[in-house]
C-alpha cells in the first residue's frame, strides 16, 4: 500500500476539480495518478504514462492530451489511437450537511441525513433546542446567532444547506450568509407566498438573480408530505436527486481512509469502474475487503458475495496485486441466484 498517495486523499483541496486516474494497461495495471485542481500531486513509481490529464491542459495532440471536458465524470477513458485504457474517477469530499433550525421538522431530517452517510451539523441560537439536535445524532452543534454562526463554516462544493428555522426572518438571515458562496444543494422551506417575498428582498439586496431563484424552495420534492418525518424523506429525496447528478465518485470517506490505513491485516479494495444496465451502485462505489471484515458495500447480495470471495482468493492465493472482477447480472444463472437488479459491473480488486 502506497500511504502517500492515501494520506493525501485525507486533504484534498475542497473547491477543487480532483482525479485519480488508475492506468489499466497491462505493464502498469493499477499505477496511479492523483491531480488536484491543475496540478498532479501524486505518481506511483509505476506511472509512466506520456498522457497529460492536466485539466485545461491545450488539447491539439488528443493522443498525448485529455481535454478537461473528459475528466467531467467517473468513467473509463480509452485514449488514443491505441486505445490506452484509464479509469479516470472525479472524486468527491466528505458529504456535509448543514441544517439550519432545530425544531420538530430537524430533528428527523438530522436522523436521515446520518443513516445516508452525511456528516450533519445542526446550527441554532437556542441552548435546549440544539440540545434535542445532538441526541438526534448531529456530529456537531452551532450555538450561535444565525447571523454569526456561519463564520465557523467553511463552504465547498460538497455541502448541503437545509434552511428550516422557527422564522422567516431567520431563514432570510441564513440565505444571505449562503448565497454567492460554493454549495452543492440550498433549500428553504416555506409557503410559496412566504419564499416569494424573501426571494424579491434578496433580488433588490443586490444577490444574483438566478442563483436566488434557483434556491430549492418551497423545500423538498413534491410528495404530499405532511408529518415531520415525511417532510424529511421529501427533502433527503430532493438532496440524493441533486447529487447523484454531479456523476461524482463516491470518492474516500474519512472512515473508509481510516480502515485503509490501518496495518492490522492486508486487504483489497474493490471499486467499481463500470457499470451497465440496472446494477445497484453507481461507479466509484468503494468497499474494503480483509480476511475477516468487509467495510462498505457495492451493492449486497449475491454479486457482492462473489466480489468478496475473489478478493479473499487474492489475499489468500497471494494472486496478482490487482485484477478487473467481472460480475453478469443478467443472465438465467444469476436470477436463480438472487441477483434481481439485473446488468453488468466490472469491479477494480487492488491489494494494499
């Protein structure tokens, strides 16, 4: 395992395009390639490529050049006239959520947003309610005025703003600590009278007129909700829509770093680099197996079970330190199986 290159995935710029592109040509299969912004900020000692992945970088020669609108998304990347294969991953930061308010509607909305993997901080200016929000399972509390309280947030284009304070006078202070900042989803809640007049003061404030109209509010999909709880899944709804559109990896997780840099056994870390048809996960779906434990998952069920039987054979076989997993979905065998969803997944198995 290379910790260098896994370090560094711990402190990746977060307003920056970031790659990791993995070389899959048979003399180099697995090198890699980390680039941050514009520039690349890690080489395997295997890279040998010629293959310029600077984004922006000038584009006349497309043999030797990648332009950066081919680096847009997670996928395989043949380049060339010899068609030169690279998974090319655009990685995302820790997914962070902001809920503005800690009323009844927050309290589920916190719960939620910690079952799907978010790192969830709660801001509100009254000590009891911010009280009921870290029994919730926010991971952190702001105790602030709403006017004051954003200065301890730093703003990237992995966070997710929930405005759904006890006032409109509140929600209209946290839109304006937002506003022109880097997020990737903002959402009010309000009647659409109420987020009218709040979109017109913030257009004669001087705010950008799209930008303000693009504010998801009222808040959350249009279901019919009514309780809190369903008023949670409504708005968790629109933010897992919101994402998944950004065709990000899932990138590396504070917690699936930690379980790879831990030195307690060797693993393989299994991702999926190609998908097709109705598979489960999308590509980047991370999952680290060892001879004991599994972390994560690439989308359970049969096809998982061969995935983690493949990379015990590695670990135990001590095969090639990475390999392609193909696994068929589709056919009369694997409905016998269990495997429902139906298509295709190649799977990355690397060895660390």
């Amino acid at each position: 395992m290379n910790r260098e290159l896994y370090e560094k995935l711990r402190t990746l710029p977060a307003n920056a395009d970031n790659y990791l592109i993995t070389s899959l040509n048979l003399e180099n299969f697995g090198a890699k390639l980390l680039i941050c912004g514009s520039k690349a900020e890690f080489r395997s000692d295997s890279w040998t490529e010629e293959v310029d992945f600077l984004p922006g970088a000038d584009a006349a020669n497309n043999d030797v050049r990648v332009r950066k609108a081919e680096l847009s998304k997670s996928e395989i990347l043949s380049i060339g006239e010899s068609c030169r294969q690279y998974f090319a991953e655009k990685l995302a930061n820790e997914k962070k959520v902001y809920v503005c308010g800690a009323g009844h509607v927050s309290l589920p909305i916190v719960r939620l947003g910690k079952m799907l993997g978010f790192k969830v901080t709660c801001i509100e200016d009254r000590p009891s309610f911010a009280d009921m929000a870290k029994a919730a399972g926010a991971d952190e509390i702001i105790c602030e005025e709403f006017d004051l309280a954003f200065r301890e947030i730093s703003f990237d284009k992995d966070s997710y703003f929930v405005i759904v304070t006890r006032g409109h006078q509140y929600d209209e202070a946290c839109l304006r600590r937002i506003l022109g900042k880097p997020y990737a989803y903002l959402g009010m809640m309000g009647s659409r009278r109420r987020v009218g007049m709040i979109r017109d003061r913030l257009i004669a404030s001087g705010f950008d007129e799209t930008e303000v109209k693009n504010v998801h509010a009222p808040i959350g999909l249009g279901i019919g909700a009514q309780t809190p709880e369903e008023i949670a899944v409504s708005i968790w709804a629109e933010i897992i829509s919101v994402k998944n559109e950004s065709e990000k990896g899932e990138g590396f997780s504070p917690k699936l770093l930690e379980e790879i840099l831990k030195t307690d056994e060797e693993k393989v870390l299994a991702t999926i680099i190609r998908r097709k048809g109705s598979a489960p996960r999308q590509v980047g779906t991370k999952m680290l197996i060892s001879k004991t434990k599994t972390f994560g998952t690439i989308g359970g069920g049969c096809a998982e079970a061969d995935a983690v039987k493949a990379a015990r054979e590695m670990l135990l076989f001590d095969a090639a330190d990475s390999r392609i997993f193909h696994i068929n979905m589709t056919e009369d065998a694997a409905a016998a199986e269990g495997m429902v969803c139906g298509g295709t997944i190649d799977v990355l198995m690397e060895k660390l």
